[in-house]
C-alpha cells in the first residue's frame, strides 16, 4: 500500500513537472522520486514493519536512503532513455509525459522486488530475527 501511494505522488509530480512545467526527463523524474520517497519511508516503517521511536532509526533511514538510491537512479536513468528514444518520435508533449509515466512505473516494478527483500531486513525487529531461528531450528529436526 506505501509503494502504490509514494508511486502515485511520484506520478502526480512527474506529470506535472514534464508534461506542464516544462521540466527535463533527468530532473522531473529526479524530484518525483525524491517527493515519493519521503512519505514512503514513513508508511513502511510505521504501516509495514510497526516501528516507532528511536531504536534502530539510523540503521533504518541508512538502509533506505541506500536501496531508495540505487533505485532511484534506475527509474530516473531509465526514463531519461525513454524520453531520448521517444523525443524524435513524438513531437507531442502530452504523448511523451504518458510514455515517461508509464515508463517510471515499470521501471519501479523490478526495483521494488529488490527494495522489499532488503528493507525486510533492514527493519525487521529482533523478535522477527528470533521467530526466523525457531523456524529454522524446526526445519532442521523436522
């Protein structure tokens, strides 16, 4: 549910920004998954993982900016390379903003798969690591 949010305003700020603002392919989708992050990583520690305080928030926020990072620059790369192969092929500007939307979309699928396995653990709690032990212990003797 965080990431369809943070997508959809990412979305919102990618279509305005390109399609009325005349911004860059590079920058609109830059700022857009900048704005997308922040409320994300807010849901996903309080909705997702039920962290609250201070424990553990630097490990958390490190972790994040790293994987949101990495990710980022793939979304925004990709993008950038659909708004260079599309440009010469539709002089529409509306046209083009859909093929970016689209194109940010699916670039994300991909990215959230592996943000997900690694934010699992970078905020699962230590009961979880506990719960993970006796299930493996179990399987072990089972």
């Amino acid at each position: 549910m965080a990431s369809l949010v943070a997508t959809g305003i990412s979305q919102l700020v990618l279509f305005a920004l390109y399609g009325w603002g005349g911004m860059g392919a590079t920058a609109a989708s830059a700022v857009a998954f900048a704005v997308g992050a922040v409320p994300h990583f807010v849901m996903i520690r309080w909705w997702a993982w039920g962290q609250r305080g201070l424990p553990r928030l630097t490990r958390q926020v490190v972790g994040y900016i790293v994987v949101t990072v990495l990710g980022g620059l793939v979304s925004v790369l990709l993008t950038t390379l659909a708004d260079w192969l599309v440009a010469p092929l539709l002089a529409d500007r509306a046209a083009r903003t859909l093929v970016l939307n689209v194109t940010y979309v699916l670039s994300g699928l991909p990215v959230f798969v592996a943000k997900y396995a690694f934010l699992d653990r970078v905020f699962a709690t230590d009961e979880d690591a506990d719960h993970a032990v006796v299930l493996r212990q179990g399987e072990l003797t089972g």
